[in-house]
C-alpha cells in the first residue's frame, strides 16, 4: 500500500494497513539537530509529504526568523524573535488606527507572483499524499496585523475597519484556495489557533457568525475540486468540531490532551478523521518514554477501531528528545490491546 493509499483509506474509513505517520518538526529541530531528524525519518518514513511550489516574493520582508532578534515578514508584520528556532511574538501591531487599516494593502504579489507550475509533476512523482499548507488563517492573520487584545475588543464592538479587513483578507485567501483546488494535490490544509487551554476564544455563536462561513467557502472550493480538507488549531475547540465536520473538514490536527479524548471519540469518531496529536505541552518535552507509549495508547483506545480515521502525528519541538518522538511512533505500530 503507499503513503497515497494509505492516508485516503485512513480518511475515507476504508482499513489501512496501519495508521499514516506525518511527523511536525519545527525550524529550530531542522537547523540545530538535522542528523537526529534524518534519523528518526528514515527509521519512520512519513507517508504525507508537500509540493514543489514557490510563492511570490514580497518586498516587505527583512530579517531571519531562525535567528534572535526582530524580523519582518511578509505581511510587514515585525515579530522578535527570543531564542534561536523558535517562532517568535509580535510586540507592535502595524495596524494600531484607523489610518493604518485604511491605507494597509495586502501583500498580493505573494499570489500574483507563485509559480505552482510544478506541482503537478512533483504530485505524479510522488507515492506519498501530497499536502501543501494554505496562507488562509484569517484570525490570526488579523491578530498579527491588529493585536490580539485590540481585536478581541474590536470583534465584540464590531469595529467597521476590522471587518472590512477580514473581508479583504477572505478575498486574498479564497484566491489562493482557487490556485490550489486547480492543481494535483490531494489536499490542502489551513489554520488558525481558536483555543484556550480550556475553552474557545471568542464565544461560539460570534464564531459560528463571522469565521464559519469563512471555512466553508474554502471547504466548498476545494471540496468541488475533489481535493481532501485539512484543518489545524491549537487549545480546547470541542465546541466547534460539530462545525467542522458539518462544513466539510476531513481532518482536523488539534491539542487533544486539552479535551476530553474520551469524549471526542464517542461523539466524533468515525465522522472525522483525528490528525493526531500526542501532548506537546508536558509529555513530549518532560516525559518519559513509557509515558509518551501511554499517551499513544490512550488515543488509539478512544479513536483507532482498525477502521482508519486517524493520522500518527505529533510536533518535534525544539528541546524535546528524540527518543520520545520516537517513542510516539513505536507505539503507533505495536499491536493494540482491547
């Protein structure tokens, strides 16, 4: 079976060999502690990999973000960086009044400018399921450019600027799902971080009112186009995995370990498939071995029937040993006790 198969089996319930593996390593693993990475990717071939693609160049962007300091990315948003290959914060927003909102163009020459002409053969090469990773994160987006305590603010005033800026935001990344739905990728992924630790951060209803209809015009682009739909978000969104699921996400990477797992499984299993992942906050940076086994074990108790629905993926942080990460894996390919 190839990766291909095996992932779309997963995603379709239809009995893959086993669970696909799609392993997260951050830049700072890539820079600092390439041989351990190669090595733990060669013991435990990933079965979802990316195109070949590039995107337009923006003139707004200086700066390393793998090094400490402060650089500017392509938004002109400046972040700082505090530790070598770790994502960094945005201290300023550029977007603090009204005559900034107004006279701030989006950054479209990233879209005018992307050569995806070789995706297609990168995706006919490859046996792996080719997943690329969408710019869309409208909430986020509007937090980097506007503050997150000014845009909570801004959301539940309803402030005029803010919304037009998310709608101008919606036309940028609806454009580029529209470039992604006309290629050969068998999916694509978007993101924004919806989560507390213990609940989502605005309340359902304004979600359900302002960012849902959102996603579910991405999900239908590429959904008509025959293409799977992937979705990621930090912190404890149970109360809108229904949501998700009604507007056609395929699979969703969240913080299970901030939910009730358990939970999840008996409402969504089955309906959705569970893009991992394995406690990023305690167990992988502070566990032991034994404990990462256990946390596998737990997951696949609640939400691996042997059917599919489920992907073996977990995040590489910087500090983590490589034994846990390894240890995620050996316990997604042991045999599973009832």
């Amino acid at each position: 079976m190839t990766s291909r198969e095996r992932v779309t089996r997963a995603l379709r319930f239809q009995t893959p060999d086993r669970a696909p593996r799609n392993l997260w390593a951050l830049p700072g693993v890539g820079h600092s502690r390439r041989e351990e990475l190669h090595a733990l990717a060669t013991r435990f071939p990933g079965d979802v990999g990316g195109p070949q693609y590039t995107l337009g160049k923006s003139g707004r962007s200086r700066g390393d973000c793998l090094s400490v300091g402060e650089y500017v990315d392509e938004w002109g948003v400046v972040w700082t960086t505090g530790e070598p290959g770790v994502a960094g914060e945005v201290k300023h927003a550029i977007l603090a009044d009204d005559a900034a909102m107004a006279s701030y163009r989006l950054p479209w020459e990233l879209l005018d400018g992307a050569d995806l002409s070789r995706v297609d053969e990168s995706c006919a090469k490859s046996d792996t399921f080719i997943l690329p990773g969408a710019q869309a994160r409208p909430f986020e987006r509007l937090q980097f450019l506007r503050g997150t305590e000014q845009l909570l603010v801004d959301l539940a005033y309803g402030t005029p600027g803010v919304l037009r800026l998310l709608g101008q935001l919606h036309e940028f990344f609806v454009r580029e799902m529209e470039m992604w739905a006309k290629t050969a990728v068998d999916a694509v992924s978007f993101m924004d971080d919806w989560g507390s630790q213990t609940a989502l951060l605005i309340s359902p209803a304004m979600w359900r009112e302002l960012f849902k209809p959102l996603y579910a015009e991405y999900c239908r682009i590429l959904r008509r186009a025959g293409k799977f739909v992937f979705f990621h978000s930090d912190g404890h969104i149970a109360a809108i995995y229904p949501d998700l699921i009604e507007i056609g996400v395929d699979a969703v990477n969240s913080q299970l370990f901030c939910m009730d797992i358990e939970g999840l499984a008996a409402k969504y299993r089955g309906k959705i498939t569970f893009w991992g992942e394995i406690d990023r906050q305690r167990l992988l940076p502070f566990g032991t071995v034994a404990e990462v086994k256990a946390a596998v074990h737990r997951v696949r108790r609640a939400l691996d029937d042997g059917r599919g629905g489920v992907i073996a993926q977990c995040e590489w942080g910087i500090r983590d040993p490589a034994e846990n990460v390894a240890a995620v894996f050996e316990a997604w390919d042991e045999p599973m006790g009832r």
